[in-house]
C-alpha cells in the first residue's frame, strides 16, 4: 500500500475512476445487449432501444471509459444491424 500523502490520494482516484469506468462499461454491455435482442422485433420499439444504447455508447466515450472510435465502431455496427433487419422484414 502506498505511503505518501499523494500517492495515497491517488489510490483513491483510481479506485474511485475503476468502479466509475465499471458501471458505465456494465450500462454500455446491457443497452448493447438489449439492442441486439430487439433487432428482430417490432422496428419502433428496436429504434428506441438503439437510440438508448447509442447513447449510452457515447456517454462512455465522452466519459473516457471507451475510445471514442471504438463507441463510433460498435454504434455503426449495430445500425447496421438494425437496418439489415428492416430490410429484411
């Protein structure tokens, strides 16, 4: 464990930033998740879900949890997706 008076303020940063980045990557995981599960169904209520997940998708990038190419990657992917399967239907 750290000794100094900074580096025990910066334990507590990192602590604080690690579940911080946790909770926003958990939300990121559960809106993608849903998103896809909703590709196949009902296109309203799959555009609703989609904005939801972009969104959260975003807000972790700006957060700094995610790489901002890496939210742009996975929100262009799941468009795709979802308009593959508007297509389709």
């Amino acid at each position: 464990m750290a000794n100094h008076k900074s580096a025990l303020k910066r334990a507590r940063q990192s602590e604080t930033r690690r579940l911080r980045n946790r909770m926003n990557k958990t939300r990121v995981k559960n809106a993608v998740k849903s998103a896809r599960d909703a590709v196949g169904g009902e296109a309203g209520a799959a555009a609703e879900v989609l904005r939801k997940a972009m969104s959260a998708l975003f807000r972790a990038a700006s957060k700094g949890t995610l790489h901002r190419r890496n939210s742009a990657r996975r929100i262009a992917r799941l468009s795709r997706q979802m308009d593959a399967a508007r297509k389709a239907a």
